[in-house]
C-alpha cells in the first residue's frame, strides 16, 4: 500500500521513516528545487509537483491530488504545515478516493477557524481566555476592545503558527494593529477576519497531545511546555511541562479529551492552554494535525505518534489505552537556518560541512546533510534535536553536550541561542514563562 507524502524536509523523512516500518510504500513529493533534498532519496518514488514557489507546489491540492492518483497511492498524510489543516484539501483527497491521514473535513473546520474553536471549547465547558464571540468586523474592533480591556491581542481567526497576531496596548495603537494583523492573515492563510483575547501577560503555554480513532476513543498523551517562544514562534519544547501541579495536569488533559470527544476527533492532534500565575487554564487553540514537537511526547511515552496516525487512518484501534506512563523528561531545540546575532534573520544557502551529536538519549530529526540547499522559499527550520534523560537535570546536561556538538558550515543556525538559553536559570530551574525570550533578547548577550 501507498502512502504520499505531502510534504517536505524533516516531516516528510519523519513520515517515510515511519511508512517503512510499517511495511507501506512512500511516495514523496517536491518543487523544482527539491529534487535532490533528503526525503525524495529515500522514497519508493518521487513526483514534481510545481516551481519553487509553495503557493505553486506544496499548497497546490490539485497537484497533490493528482500526484497520489498518478502513483496509485491510496493514503495521504499531510505532515504539518502547508495543507496538514486545511479542510479542503482533506475533502479534494477523499473525494477523489483518497484516505487522509488525519481529522475528517468537518472536524477541520470545526477547529480550523481559531474564533469558531473557542465557542466549541465553552460549550464543551473549557474555560476560554477573555475575549470577543466569534470573529469582529473591523468596525467593530474598538468597542470589543474596549469591553475586553487592554493590553490585547488580535488574533487570526484562521491562523496559527504566531502569524497573524499583534499586541495592542493602548486604544493609540488599536487600528494600526488591525490593519496589519489583517494583511498579514490575509497574506498566510488567505483569510484576513480577527478576534480578540485579553492578554494574559506572564503566561504559561501548555498543550496537550491527544489521538482518537475511528471507534470513537480518544485518549491523551500527557501535556508539552511551549513557552519559549519568540515573537509566538516556538524554539523550545519539553515534556512534561516542569513545575505544574498534579490536578492541573489532570485538569488539562480531561479538558482536551472533553474538547477532542465532542468533535469526534480522529487523529494526532492537540488542544492548547495559557495557565496564568495560579495556574486558571484557558483554551485557547486546537490543532488538527502532527505537531513539531511531538517528538519529546514519544521519547517519554514510548508512543510512536506518526506510527499511529497511519494505523487509525487504516482503520485500527488506538495501541495504547488508559493511562500511559511517563518516563523521565525530554527536550526538544528547533534548529533554524537564521541568525540569533542579527535579530534571527534567515540565512539560506548550501551546508558545507555538517556534524550531528549522537550518544545516550539523544535523537535527531532532520533532513540536513552536507551539500543540502537551505532554500528560502520555505519554513527556516532545518532540524531538531531532542534528547532525553531520567530526569529533567540530567536532560539538560545532555542537551549541553549535544548542542555543542552540532557543526554546520554554510549557513548559521540557532544553535548559539540555545547554549545561551541553557545559562539561564529561569530556563534552567523550570520557573518560566512566554516572557522569556522577551527578557533573555533585552539582556547583554
């Protein structure tokens, strides 16, 4: 059985990795210049699918489309990014015959439209962070804001991934930031409508894994931390999230069960939280698809979450039932092709010499290999490096030693704000917040 891949870079090595122990067949796709990336080497076949331009290659679902009916795939599995959420190319794949590896249509749109989700999350009885009812027309922003109060965030209401979003933190500001929210929602997912959220300033981001199958059984993997974001870009991520109080972690995870039964998901997904200083939950988005850092929830469940994301699409039960245990702590770095010296500009260009750390607990997704092109057409991500120890200290040690064994030529990476990060006892002693990239970027390097 065949199985496209309709994605690129780590993902889509990630997906044909995991195709192949299951004995299915990957067919992988690719724009004109990803001829000779990593992940076309390593399926049964490769398709072109369009130029450079992703609007003209991975977002084509037509092309997709018609690369799987060329090859005789019966499967689809969008990774993340590109159109892993989009309710329409999930629709374009079943109609023409195709499973896709993922949430049906309805249940994509149901969680797709961030505003539209935050109404499913009340009436499944999910607290939800202040803010407007459903989308607001920009005429009526002012007065939502008003109500909502200051410092706010409007928000994309088909958004993700920090885009579309701006702080507003005077009524001064307010138009300016709708304007541009609006054009840049417009721009990435071709839908420009906002809402409004309160700000909840020294927040924690949480978020819980969860997988349903066709039976109608969902269950929870534990919860992920993702504070360490920049400008909402995540850079790092842990499992479990330190620091948190045994009933809020029983807490969240019913609350993203509750939220997954009541649209019938089926699937990888998961069901996000900002914890304020006590510890209230608020939900605040859902993702319909694999997530980046799924890796750390694998390496302490044991759990092969791309794995069972393929089985239920073919139909079978979830592996796991009940609730699985953890085993120590894992941590995962995104490496990007960007530059933390000049404020994490991209840098683009061909890898010369490349060396990647191995040993105990120590795990590597990517699709980077010496002579690789970074293109710039794409998502600057280019590995990650997730590692694993007993405890989260001895976690941490690792990762130490890990990143200063990374050696890339040809372009920068992120590797230096990491090793950074590691000096930093916010960071270090689990009692962080999304403010401390904020902090750590304002301080003397």
């Amino acid at each position: 059985m065949k199985v496209l891949v309709a994605n690129r870079g780590e993902i889509a090595v990630r997906v044909i990795r995991a195709c192949r122990e299951l004995d299915l067949s990957p067919v992988a796709v690719y724009s004109e210049p990803d001829e000779e990336q990593l992940h076309c080497r390593l399926a049964d076949e490769a398709v072109c699918i369009g130029p450079a331009q992703a609007a003209a290659s991975y977002l084509n679902a037509d092309a997709l489309v018609a690369a799987a009916l060329e090859t005789g795939a019966e499967l689809v599995h969008p990774g993340y990014g590109f159109l892993a959420e989009s309710a329409s190319f999930a629709a374009a794949c079943s109609d023409a015959g195709l499973v896709f590896v993922g949430p049906s249509p309805e249940t994509i749109r149901a969680v797709g439209d961030k505003a539209a989700a935050r109404e499913t999350a009340r009436a499944a009885g999910i607290p939800t962070v202040p803010g407007s009812h459903g989308v607001v027309a920009p005429a009526g922003v002012a007065a939502v804001a008003e109500e909502v109060g200051y410092p706010l965030l409007l928000k994309a209401a088909g958004g993700g991934g920090g885009r579309g979003i701006r702080t507003v933190e005077t009524p001064a500001d307010l138009d300016a930031a709708c304007a541009a929210a609006a054009r840049e929602a417009g721009a990435a997912f071709g839908d420009g409508s906002l809402y409004v959220e309160k700000l909840l300033v020294g927040a924690r981001h949480v978020e819980v894994q969860v997988v349903g199958d066709r039976a109608g059984t969902v269950a929870h993997l534990h919860e992920r931390e993702c504070s360490v974001q920049r400008r909402r870009q995540k850079l790092v991520e842990e499992a479990r999230a330190p620091a948190l109080r045994h009933e809020t972690r029983d807490a969240i995870a019913g609350a993203a069960v509750r939220l997954a039964e009541s649209i019938g998901y089926v699937g990888a997904g998961t069901v996000e939280f900002l914890l304020d200083r006590d510890e209230r939950f608020y939900f605040i988005e859902a993702n319909a698809r694999i997530q980046v850092e799924h890796p750390v929830t694998e390496l302490v469940t044991g759990v092969d979450l791309v794995k069972e994301q393929l089985r239920v699409a073919l139909g079978e039960r979830l592996s796991f039932g009940g609730d699985v245990a953890i085993h120590g702590a894992a941590v995962e770095f995104r490496i990007n092709a960007e530059d933390p010296a000049r404020g994490f500009f991209p840098s683009p260009g061909t890898v010369t010499a490349l060396h990647w750390p191995g040993g105990p607990g120590i795990r590597v997704d990517t699709a980077l290999q010496a002579g690789t092109k970074v293109l710039p057409f794409y998502d600057s991500l280019v590995a990650k490096l997730v590692v694993w120890g007993r405890t989260r200290a001895e976690a941490l040690s690792r990762a130490r030693r890990a990143l200063e064994e990374v050696h890339v030529e040809g372009i920068e990476t992120t590797v230096p704000f990491h090793l950074r990060l590691l000096d930093d006892s916010r960071f270090v002693e689990g009692a962080y917040d999304t403010t401390l990239l904020e902090d750590l970027e304002r301080a003397p390097a």
